[in-house]
C-alpha cells in the first residue's frame, strides 16, 4: 500500500532519472543499504520502481538475458547453499533473488504462450494479493524459530510460507468477494 502511495513520487523519479533511478535502487538492493523506514522495504520499492520503469517504457527483457538467468539461478543458488550461515551467502542472496524473478518471468511466458489460462479467481485477486501479503508474511514469518535454522528447514521455508501467503490472500479474497463484494470492490479499486 505505501508503494501505492508513493507512486506519483516513483513516476515523477523514473521520468527525471530513468536508468539512473533504477541502477540507484538495484545498487541499494544488493548492497543493502536502506535505512529502516516502516512500510518501505529497499526490495518493496526497488521490484515496485522496476515493475513501473518497464511498463512506462514499455520494456521486454532481452532473451538473451532471460536464459542467462536460468544458469545464474542456478549457479547462485548453489553457492548460496555453499555458504549458508556466512557474511558470503548474505551478499548472494540479493543477486539470487534478481536472477531468480527473470527465471520465473520467462516461465511464467513459456506457460501463457503455451495457452495456459490462468484460473479467473487468481488473476482477479492479483492486486489483493499484492496489498495483502505483507501483513501474512510478517505474521508467517513469527512462527521462525531461530535465525539459525538448518539449510533443509530454511529452503521449506523460504518456499512454505509465500504459496501459504498467497493461499490464505485468494481465500480471505475469494470470502470477501462472496459476503462483501462492495468492500472488496473497494479495497482493489474497481
């Protein structure tokens, strides 16, 4: 919702600063530097700014580059479990998750040009799902136990709790949609 709100501020910096803006987040991603500001996570406004960069402009990823990702993924995710619990995999991660979204991206447009229809409940709750998650994934993320956990546990749980996230958003959409379909009208703005 604060990515929402901050929106007109994004545009106005994409049209001043274009590549610049972006490069400057990116690099602020993977360094990790941001300042703790509540509601406004470096990896929330970073992926929101580049999501909004490549619309305006109308951007399609090379696929050149699309299928050095599936090789970068997988390179990275090997040395993230490498150097599992060290300052190193800390530094990896970030760049695992950029390769990782371009893997799933081009997935995901393998699958529709393949003719897949996506389920209309899933595309009509995709902006739900969006303003919903992070209260999910802060309430999820409270039942870690330890920031020590095992390689196997923190794999399960790094996929465990995002599909139990978007489960639980579909459903509380899809209940919401059926009781108060005005306030859910509302909530996703049609």
């Amino acid at each position: 919702m604060c990515m929402v709100i901050l929106s007109p501020l994004i545009y106005y910096a994409i049209k001043k600063m274009g590549k610049g803006f972006i490069a400057v987040l990116v690099l602020a991603y993977v360094s990790q530097v941001w300042p703790i500001i509540p509601g406004i996570s470096i990896r929330a406004f970073c992926f929101f700014s580049i999501g909004a960069f490549f619309s305006l402009y109308k951007i399609k990823i090379p696929k050149v580059i699309l299928k050095l990702s599936y090789f970068t993924t997988l390179t990275l995710a090997i040395a993230c479990c490498l150097t599992f619990h060290s300052h190193v995999y800390w530094i990896l991660l970030p760049w695992f998750v950029l390769s990782a979204i371009l893997s799933f991206y081009d997935i995901t447009k393998k699958i529709s040009g393949m003719g897949v229809r996506m389920p209309r409940l899933l595309v009509e709750s995709t902006f739900f799902i969006f303003a919903f998650h992070f209260f999910l994934l802060h309430a999820l993320s409270t039942f870690r136990t330890t920031t020590n956990m095992s390689l196997g546990w923190l794999l399960f749980d790094y996929f465990l709790i995002p599909i139990s996230c978007a489960s639980i958003s579909i459903i509380a959409y899809y209940a919401l949609k059926q009781w108060c379909n005005k306030v859910i009208k509302v909530l996703v703005g049609r």
